[in-house]
C-alpha cells in the first residue's frame, strides 16, 4: 500500500530509503587549530567558530583565552586555548548540532594533576554524562557517543597544573532539518528525471 502511494508520486521506495540512509548517518568532521583567527596571546575565543557548528565558554569569567603554545605537541602550530586560570575554571564546548565525537590535544605547561574530557546531553556541561576520557602526559584525548550537546574540558587530581588545548576535532551530524531538506531535494530531482 505505502509502496503504491510512492508510486503514483513517481518515487520509488527503495530509492528514497536509500538516500535517508545515507544522509542520516553522514557526519562532518572538523579541526579547529585556533591559528587562522590571527589574534595575538589574550584574545578570548566565544563564538568565533559558530559557522562550524561549536561556541566555547567557561564556567565563570569571559572565556577561554588564545595563548602561544610551545610544548612538544603543537610543533607547527603556534596557538592554544588556555581557560585563564589553569584549568581550575572548565572550559567548556557546545555544539550547535549533535557531536558523536569529541577531542584536543592537550599540551601541559607545568605538570601537577591531569585533565580530563567529559560529554553531555545537555548543553553547558549539564544533563547527563555520556562518557569521558583523561590524561596526566602530553596527548590526544576524546570521547565517542551519539547525541552530543557539549563537552568539558576539567582538572582533575591535587596540584595547580597550566593546559592548553589544540586541534580540537569533532564530528557534527547535520541537523534533522538539514536531513528532511536533502530528503525533499532527492525526491525533487528524481521526480524532474521523469
């Protein structure tokens, strides 16, 4: 019956199922390197990076800060995000989507405890946990789960240890409105093929 609605529409099912398997599951992967924005050591970095999907913040004060990276992580790339106090204040990442992976290299300015990444379902680092990940060296470190909203970047340990993070990358999945829209465009066009 549904088969034979399709049909007087011109649409054949299997053909529409088809695309909305594909664009549901096509995630867009980004690494943002914090070096394109050109800004000297102390610029706060907020929103500068909406048009990919990501706004930056910290649990008080006015946000993390650019800073010149030097450690052996970044050997290429001259700057980090540092939250201004060392860490003790999370830095925090909401996605204008839904992420399904989340991740930074992390380069330690003095070495006193370790960081960690945690993923919500809520934006701001609310909601519910959806996993997380930590290191007390010099790595990359993410965490991986569907319906991302945020995630944060903490202190973790006794003593005062500087962080900087890099490279941070992620994975957004378009938004169901971007998903319905590429849906009707397919139908369109198969439809004008006729």
């Amino acid at each position: 019956m549904i088969e034979r609605r399709f049909a007087r529409l011109g649409v054949v099912t299997s053909a529409f199922t088809a695309t909305c398997v594909i664009t549901a599951t096509t995630a867009v992967g980004e690494v943002i390197t914090f070096d394109d924005l050109g800004a000297l050591s102390g610029t706060i970095v907020t929103d500068q990076y909406a048009g990919l999907g990501v706004v930056f913040s910290t649990l008080s004060g006015p946000g993390p800060t650019l800073v010149t990276a030097s450690g052996p992580i970044f050997p290429s790339d001259p700057q980090g995000l540092f939250d201004g106090e060392g860490f003790t204040n999370p830095l925090i990442v909401d996605f204008i989507g839904t992420a399904t992976t989340a991740g930074a290299f992390i380069d330690f300015g003095n070495i006193g405890s370790g960081i960690m990444i945690e993923a919500f379902d809520g934006a701001g680092g609310t909601g519910s946990s959806l996993g997380s990940a930590s290191t007390v060296t010099e790595s990359f470190i993410s965490v991986d789960a569907a319906g991302i909203k945020s995630v944060m970047f903490s202190q973790f340990g006794a003593g005062g240890a500087t962080y900087l993070i890099d490279h941070f990358t992620f994975e957004v999945v378009p938004a169901p409105g971007t998903l319905a829209l590429l849906g009707v465009a397919g139908l369109v066009s198969r439809r004008r093929r006729r």
